[in-house]
C-alpha cells in the first residue's frame, strides 16, 4: 500500500496495482468545500472559459467562491439537522468531474451531500 494524494486534500493507502484504476477516495466533511471548488472551477473553466475569465480574477478566487457555496450547503444542512455522507459527496464531486458540458451546463448531475 501506498499513500496517493488524489485532489490535493484528498490521500488514500491503495495497494499500487489499484492506483492507475482509481476514480476517487471519499471526501471528509472537512475536504468538501475545497474539493468542490476545485472541481466546479476546472467544469466552469472547461464549459465556458470567457464567463470564467470575466467572472473570476484568478483560479484561487474561483475556488474561494465556490468553497463559500459548498461551506453555505454544509451550514444549511447542519440547521436543517441533515447527517453529512462522505459516500454521496464523494459521488456528487465524481459526478461533477465526469459531467459533459452540456449536462454540466443544464445541471443535469447529481450532487447530494446528505443523508
């Protein structure tokens, strides 16, 4: 087994025959707004780069925007008493990664985060 860091805060111990097959490892509560701002950042840059350049100043201030969304759903969710799944997270952000374009762009992907 080999540690392997997978999105930047993401690491996972796979046996190293596992490695080139990995898709994701789950997304700690904690990792989520980071890892969902990465991942919306890299589709909105993908599906429409000149919204992208005029909306954002850099590829930081994109993920900061998007980190305060995923931290505002985690902090609904708390008030609204909803238990956090790493499973479904984990699947929102595959989703998210593997939307084309198109579906990307109508919101057609699944995204919960909670039981």
């Amino acid at each position: 087994y080999e540690m392997l860091r997978v999105t930047g805060v993401q690491t996972c111990a796979l046996p190293i025959s596992l490695i080139p097959a990995l898709v994701a490892c789950s997304v700690p509560e904690e990792d989520f707004p980071e890892t969902y701002g990465k991942a919306m950042c890299k589709q909105i840059n993908k599906c429409d780069k000149a919204d992208y350049e005029s909306a954002y100043d850099d590829d930081d201030d994109c993920r900061d925007d998007w980190a305060d969304v995923a931290d505002f759903i985690l902090d609904a969710g708390d008030l609204l008493g909803q238990t956090y799944s790493e499973e479904k997270a984990t699947d929102c952000i595959s989703e998210l990664k593997k939307a084309s374009c198109d579906d990307f762009d109508d919101g057609d992907y699944e995204c919960e985060v909670f039981e």
